[in-house]
C-alpha cells in the first residue's frame, strides 16, 4: 500500500513538472494555458520520437492527431449551408448564410494557420469560426485547404493560396456565390495571415485582376525569418504555444531547407547583411518603445550571414511580405492587423502594421495584453479563454464595420 502510495505521489509530482511552465502573471488564464501547452509538447514529442525512428515525418503524427481529433464533416445548420468544394481547383469549405433571396452578400476567403504544415480549414475550431463569421457577418465564407509540407514546400503554399485567391475574385465564381465584387476580404491567422498579406500584395499589384480584395484581416501574422532576435522573440521564446525554436522549425520546413540549419537561422539578424530590406526590419524605429524593453544585443556569429544564400525562400517576398517595397504595401487594401504581447510574432504584426500605415494604408492595430499566439482558434469549448473570445468578437466586429 505504502509503495502503491509513493508511486502515485510521484507520478503526480512528475505531471506536475512537466505541466507546470513559468508565465508572465499577466497572461490570460495562465494555469489553462499550460495545460493546453502540456498537450502540445506531448504530441511533438511523440512525432519527434517516430521520426528518429524512421517511421514517419514528425508532422505526419502531428497531423494524425489533428485529423482523429478536430477534422470534423461537412454540416450545414438551419441558418448556414456549409459544403467542401475547390476554388480553383484547391479543396476548400464554403459557408454560405440560407435565405436573403437575392441580395448580394459580403465575401472572405480565409487561410488556417499551422506552420504550414498542420491543421485544416476542416477542423472544428476553423468549422466553427467561420460558420460564426458566416451567420454574423451574412458572408460567404471559403476555407482554403492549402498543402501541407513536408509533401509541399515554398511556393507550393503560396500558389494554393493565390490559385484560389484569383478564382474566387473571378466574376463568374462571385456570381455563383452571390457575393458583392466591391466587398470582398481575404483574411488568415498565423501560417494563414502570411498568405493573407502574400497574396493581397500580388493581387492589388495585379492590374489584369478587375476584382480586387477590399479589406485584409490578419492574425498575429508570421511575416519574416531574417531576424529571430527582436524584442518579441527574446520576451516570449519559451512562452506557448509557438516557442521561437518551433517557429524556426516550421520556417525550415516550409522552404524546403536542411533542418541542421536551425541553429544557424537562430543565431542571429541576417538581415543585417542585407541592406536593401534592412530598413523593412528596423524594428526600433517600428514598434512602440515599450515593446522594446530588455533587449539584449546579439553577437553576429560565423557563418549565419550565409544563410540566405543557401535558403533563397528567406528574402522572398511571397515568403516574406514585410520586405515588400513601400510602393507594393500601398497598393494593399485597408488592414486590421491583430497581435498579442505574449507571442514570438507580435513584433512581426506590429512592423507591418506601421509599414502599411507608413505606406498610405488605413490600419487598425489590435493588440491584446494578456494575449499569446493562437488565442482566437480557443473562443470555443473545450479549451475556451476569455481573450479568445474577446479577440474572436472584435475581429468580426471590425469585418463587420469596415467591409
């Protein structure tokens, strides 16, 4: 009984270890968050362990436990007719609001976030998010199902997400959807929001297109991987769910790269070899002072400037949409950039936000004290958080007011 007793008392004391992870005080329901990133951590170990041994790519465990878990059907509800279709030929879910007769109908083509390599525009946080924008918004909504790496890397993203972007811009496709031509956003978090900016930059840049994106929604986008020592970086490394040697990770994949180059990509700014986007990444002059505090200067280390030579995809601007040129950003439609202090990517969002605003275009920045990276996909159960809730009601409010 006694032996019984202490292996139990260890147990609990090795699941609390590995539950319990420091936070900032001020992060939004801390002790649910480290549950949430107790789950995570568990299931990219799992995946790390099968790809050391040689059974599959660890994003393929990751993926399998999303699909079993999340990946849910098709349906439609009294209120929305939701199908899964192709724009373009890319695999997509549409939300369409019933009834209106014929009335045209704002649009929103949307892009999952995930590294791009995880989640699905058919998972239920995704299902249910846009299901939400469908009926309160009264839009035709269309998740795109972009591909994944590792099967697909940089531009293959890049092309689903601009394939699809051009087809559902088409005339005939917004007809057949009843969608207005004049209201009509694209919009994505994360992974998604690079493809959102990515492709709202080609497409306002396009003068064959006759129907352009209106609006640009992003969520706490990730924009570049020249430089993984801002502020943001260096305060938030190891807070979840997006720890900065994850992000890194996930930046590797989707070009392509030898993952032997994480340390290097880590090791300090690239950009600073590179004096034509130097100014595009120039984060004291473009976030707020006070997301500045406790900086620490980084020693350039030997070999990190060779890179971008060996990893091309890093200065790519359909990669990369911070280093655009002024000229391109102010062609963009009006943008609502969201971004939250306890994220690796808040400095990301908060640069481009000003760039845009530098650039002519009208920005709303809305930015989240108590907030960390993914926060809006948990406004919903089981994993439900106060600031995802509040994230998830302003973002559909400022779609609501502005396209």
């Amino acid at each position: 009984m006694k032996l019984r007793w202490a292996g139990g008392v260890l147990l609990s004391v090795a699941a609390a270890y590995y539950v319990y992870s420091p936070l900032p005080s001020t992060v939004n329901e801390p002790w649910k968050l480290m549950l949430l990133d107790a789950l995570f951590r568990s299931f990219i170990h799992l995946g790390d362990a099968a790809h050391a041994l040689g059974i599959c790519h660890s994003v393929h465990v990751l993926n399998t436990v999303v699909s079993q878990l999340e990946v849910i059907e098709a349906r439609s509800s009294p209120s929305v007719r939701v199908t899964d279709s192709t724009v373009g030929g890319v695999p997509a879910r549409v939300f369409q609001p019933v009834g209106g007769g014929a009335k045209l109908r704002r649009g929103v083509l949307y892009f999952h976030g995930g590294g791009w390599a995880l989640c699905s525009g058919r998972m239920r946080s995704y299902d249910l998010l846009c299901r939400r924008m469908a009926e309160e918004l009264d839009a035709v909504i269309v998740s795109v199902d972009y591909r994944l790496a590792p099967e697909a890397v940089f531009p293959d993203q890049f092309h689903d997400a601009l394939t699809a972007s051009r087809a559902f811009l088409s005339p005939e496709v917004l007809q057949s959807y009843g969608v207005d031509p004049a209201r009509v956003g694209v919009s994505g978090d994360s992974a998604g929001g690079n493809l959102a900016a990515a492709v709202a930059q080609q497409i306002s840049s396009d003068d064959r297109m006759s129907v352009k994106f209106s609006v640009q929604a992003l969520i706490y986008p990730v924009l570049q991987a020249l430089d993984f020592n801002t502020p943001s970086y260096q305060q938030n490394h190891n807070v979840p769910i997006l720890h900065r040697h994850l992000m890194a990770r996930f930046w590797l994949l989707y070009l392509g790269a030898d993952p032997a180059l994480l340390p290097r990509l880590l090791s300090s700014p690239s950009s600073l070899h590179h004096p034509s986007v130097r100014s595009h990444l120039n984060w004291t002059a473009l976030i707020p002072a006070k997301h500045q505090k406790h900086y620490r200067p980084v020693a350039m280390e030997a070999g990190s400037q060779e890179v971008t030579s060996v990893v091309p995809g890093l200065v790519d601007v359909r990669a990369a949409p911070l280093l655009a040129g002024e000229g391109v950003l102010g062609r963009t439609p009006q943008a609502y950039v969201m971004t939250c202090e306890f994220d690796v990517l808040r400095d990301d969002g908060l640069m481009y936000a000003r760039r845009l605003q530098n650039a002519g275009v009208r920005v709303t920045s809305d930015h989240y004290d108590d907030g960390f990276h993914g926060c809006m996909a948990f406004a919903f159960l089981p994993f439900r958080f106060s600031v995802g809730q509040r994230s998830l009601d302003n973002y559909i409010l400022w779609l609501d007011h502005n396209l």
